[in-house]
C-alpha cells in the first residue's frame, strides 16, 4: 500500500470511482436500442400524420354533404311554401 502525503486521491481511489462511474456510461447497444426507439416514435409520428390527413378529407366530404342537405332542405322548404301559398291564395 501506498502512503500519500498530499491530498490528492490514490490511484487505486480514482480507478476504483472510474469503475463506479462505468455504471452510468452507455453502451454501444444502449445507444442502438435509442436509435432504435427514435426510428419506431418517427414511424408512428409518421403514422399519426396520415390519419391526420385523411380525417381532415372526410371532415370536409361531412361538411360537403351536410351543405348539399341543408340547401336541398331549404330549397323543399321553398317550395312547400310556394305551393301552400297558391293553394291557399
């Protein structure tokens, strides 16, 4: 054993805190799973944005549709106006 006389850490104490500190580091596979993880959240946001898409075309075909209704049942309240009126008149 080695006798210190200053302050500084043994070199047994700083191997034995970069051992400690080895816990903490990534590994290549840790870093590959991430990138593997960031490529599925990528397909999904992806996924996402094209039922995005498509709900926004079958909210505008509703709106279309019920454009068309309300017009048509405007046009049938007209009408049924127009005839009671020149049947009672």
């Amino acid at each position: 054993m080695t006798i210190q006389t200053d302050d500084r850490p043994s070199t047994e104490e700083r191997v034995s805190r970069l051992e400690g500190a080895y816990d903490h580091l990534a590994t290549k596979a840790d870093v590959a799973d991430v990138r593997t993880e960031i490529a599925e959240v990528r397909i999904e946001v992806a996924d996402v944005r094209t039922e995005v898409v498509k709900l926004r075309a079958e909210m505008a075909a509703m709106e279309t549709r019920m454009v068309k209704w309300l017009v048509s049942a405007v046009g049938i309240g007209v009408a049924i106006t127009v005839a009671l009126n020149r049947l009672l008149g």
